[in-house]
C-alpha cells in the first residue's frame, strides 16, 4: 500500500521541483476536459461528478488555484454529455484575487468500440463568465495571469483513440469564435519592474490553439495505473493587443510549439471513484505566452465518484 501512496504523490513531487516555464495547457480547462484524457461512456445512463484542480507558479511567482466541477451523464452506448465549471484564484505581487472563470458544454460519441481499440469525438463549447477585466486596488486592469478568463467563446473540437488497451492518442483544437477580452493591461503603468515581466493585453486577441497528446498506459498493482506521455499544444498565430493609439499590434513569438513530458497517476477505490493526479514539465516552450498561462510547475488533482 505504501508504495502506491508514493505512486500517487509522484506527480506532485515531480511539479514541485520543476523550475523551467511552461505552457500548462491553453487554458485552465481544455487539457483536462475527459475525452482528452480517455473517456469510457460505454455505461448506459451512468453519471459521475469530478472535483479537481490545476495548481501553478506563473510569471514573478504568481500562485493560481483553478478549481472546477464536471458532470458527465452517459445516456446510451455511444453518446455522452459533459457540463464543466471552472474558477481562478490567483495570488502574487500585485494582490490575492477570486473569480469565476468559464462554463464548458460539450457531446461525445463514440464511433468505435471492442474489446481493445476505442474510438471518441467530440464537439462542445467554452463559455466565458468574465471579460477579463478584472482591476487591483490601485484601479488599474490586472495581467492576464490574475485573469480568471480570458473573455473568448469558443468552439472545441477532439478525437480520442485508444489502440490495444494501452495505447492513448488525442488531438483536438480551440477555436476562438467571438472575443470580448476587455483587459487594459499595459506594464509600464504600474511603474515597477516586476510588472514589465507581464506581456501587454489592451484588447487582446488570441489565436486557436491545437493540442496533440500521446501516452501509454499501464498497472501498478490492481487499482493503480500509470500514463507518462507527451502533450504538445502548438498556437496556430501571434497574439495581438491594442497600443496606445488604438492600432492592433501582433505579440511576436506568441506564435509556436509548447512540448511536455506528463505522467498520470489514477487510483480507483472499492466504491468506484477515481482519484488522478497529473504533472507536465517541458521540453519546448514558446519564446512568449502573452495569454497569462507561463507556468514553472504544473499540477493538476481530480477526485471522481459515480451517481449510479
């Protein structure tokens, strides 16, 4: 028992001392959204609830705690639904604030089934709470990294394969469809060095993201399973924000490849529920991650339980 224990802390002992920036995922919600982590709605009718979070040090040591809640409703062999909820406390420098941040609805069908292979598709939306406009004490508009949203609705497209029970192959994009960040963010108003390590963000633009994951799966015992695998989240074009003069400027190098080395760690109890644990460290990064989403350790927990 003692060595699953270890098995399970793994992960976070692997995120505590990870010191390289990386791009955790697109945002704080897409990479751990089901059917990018292999998803089994073969059960009729069965409904489960997820709590979790993602955990991580951004820019001038920026803490943020993105809890969230999911629900999953299975209601035939091949269709499932999923609903995600997701918030953002984010503490550093410049103050300690709270905010919800997104609301996910996505469809699952699986085209795919036997004994060994599984085939998943998935189609959904990203629904934003906020504009991104959340201000400090001093009335001036907060960095994306203290953002709980960055104000995008979106359509999210994936496909989830699993080969010979062990094999897991994802791929899915984010499209941003229509943008309403209202951030005013501009570094040199806070007349403080640390803030100039934050990119600016007057009206900013972001572009789609595409997400590419492999891993390979396999038992530590009868209810532990581990997955070390690779995610890549390529950003299919520079950001932009709005200068002074009202012109829109492209953020160059916010174009390009983010590569992490993930491990997974799940372990299911005797009622069913699942406890994950995930951490990413990198191997490429983009040379700049104007979204808010640089982070020197990433870490996310999930605790899974069945209604029925």
């Amino acid at each position: 028992m003692n060595k699953y224990l270890f098995l399970l802390a793994f992960p976070a002992i692997i995120a505590a001392t990870g010191r390289s920036n990386a791009q955790g995922c697109s945002d704080a919600g897409f990479c751990s959204l089901m059917i990018l982590k292999n998803v089994n709605p073969s059960a009729k009718k069965k409904q489960q609830i997820s709590i979790g979070s993602n955990i991580g040090t951004g820019e001038e040591q920026t803490f943020t705690f993105n809890p969230y809640l999911q629900y999953s409703r299975s209601v035939s062999t091949r269709f499932s639904f999923q609903g995600k909820v997701t918030a953002t406390y984010a503490s550093g420098f410049l103050g300690s604030y709270f905010s919800p941040g997104d609301l996910y609805g996505l469809a699952t069908y699986t085209a795919n089934q036997s004994n060994t292979d599984q085939l998943h598709l998935l189609a959904g939306v990203k629904i934003p709470f906020t504009r991104s406009g959340q201000k400090g004490n001093n009335g001036l508009s907060l960095p994306l990294d203290y953002q709980s949203s960055l104000g995008t609705y979106d359509v999210i497209l994936g496909i989830n394969y699993m080969a010979h029970q062990h094999w897991e192959f994802n791929t899915g994009i984010q499209i941003p469809v229509i943008q309403h960040n209202s951030n005013t963010f501009f570094p040199d108003e806070y007349n403080n060095k640390r803030a100039e390590s934050f990119a600016p963000a007057n009206y900013f633009r972001r572009k789609p993201d595409l997400l590419l994951r492999t891993g390979y799966m396999f038992s530590a015992g009868k209810s532990v399973t581990i997955k070390p695998g690779l995610l890549a989240i390529y950003h299919l074009g520079n950001d932009t924000y709005k200068d002074r003069l009202n012109n829109r400027v492209s953020i160059d190098g916010s174009k390009g490849l983010t590569l992490n080395g993930t491990v997974t760690i799940s372990g299911q109890f005797k009622n069913k529920s699942v406890l994950e644990l995930i951490a990413a460290t990198p191997f490429i990064v983009r040379e700049i991650r104007a979204d808010g989403l640089t982070r020197s350790f990433v870490a996310n927990i999930q605790y899974s339980f069945l209604l029925n």
